[in-house]
C-alpha cells in the first residue's frame, strides 16, 4: 500500500492511498504543498 501525504497549512493534512506504486507516482506528480509518498508494509501480510 502506498500513502501520499500532503500539508497544506497549518492545520490541513489530507492522506491518499493507492494500492500500487504506479498509481501513486502518477497522483503524486498531479498534488501541489508539502508532500510525502510513503510504502506501507504490513509483515502480517501473506502474498
């Protein structure tokens, strides 16, 4: 899972998740203000 976290103000925070890397690299090029992308790896996960 791949989380873009975005700080507008002082107060103003908003998270998207995407499910694949791809989709994030692409809405993460699309966000303007501070940003970060971030992998969310969960070790209880089975694939």
């Amino acid at each position: 899972m791949w989380i873009i976290t975005v700080f507008l103000g002082k107060n103003n925070v908003s998270m998207y998740e995407f499910y694949s890397e791809r989709e994030a690299r692409e809405a993460f090029g699309n966000v303007s203000g501070c940003k970060f992308l971030s992998e969310v790896i969960y070790y209880n996960d089975k694939e």
